[in-house]
C-alpha cells in the first residue's frame, strides 16, 4: 500500500514534500522483487506493442493493396492470437 501512496501522492504533490512525508519509500526501488515485476511489466509491455504495430502494419499494407477492409475483417485482425515463435 506504501508503494500506491507513494505513487498517487507524486501526482499532487512536489517531491520533496513526498520524500519527506514518505521517508524510507524510496528503498523500495532498491528491492529485487520491486524490479522484477517493474521488469516483467515492460516485458509484457514491449510484447504488447510490437503485437499491436504488426496488427496496424498488416491493416496499412492491406488497405494499400485491396483497400478499405469491412469491419468483420478489421475485426479478425485485432483477434489474431500473439504470434508465439
């Protein structure tokens, strides 16, 4: 919970105010697990969005090509599962 305050209290208020209401919080970015799930999150994240470009790219080569795609088709797209090689 520390951690959640610490982050919405960085949306109000400027960080020395933070730091000094939230003493010791800042450790927590030392702490292997703390940046093992940060890591985790960007690899998901990365993986998401190369995901999400080739799904675009695929629209905006097609649309070049054969033209405006119906909505079903649009739709297929965005349904394709991850490419998992």
């Amino acid at each position: 919970y520390w951690l959640s305050t610490y982050y919405l209290f960085g949306t109000k208020y400027p960080d020395d105010v933070v730091n000094g209401l939230l003493k010791g919080i800042g450790t927590m970015f030392e702490s292997t697990t703390y940046n093992a799930t940060i890591e985790k999150g960007r690899t998901q994240g990365i993986s998401q969005g190369i995901e999400e470009g080739e799904k675009r790219s695929l629209l905006l080569i097609g649309t070049e090509r054969f033209g405006e795609p119906s909505a079903e088709v649009q739709s297929r797209i965005q349904a394709l599962p991850p490419d998992r090689n």
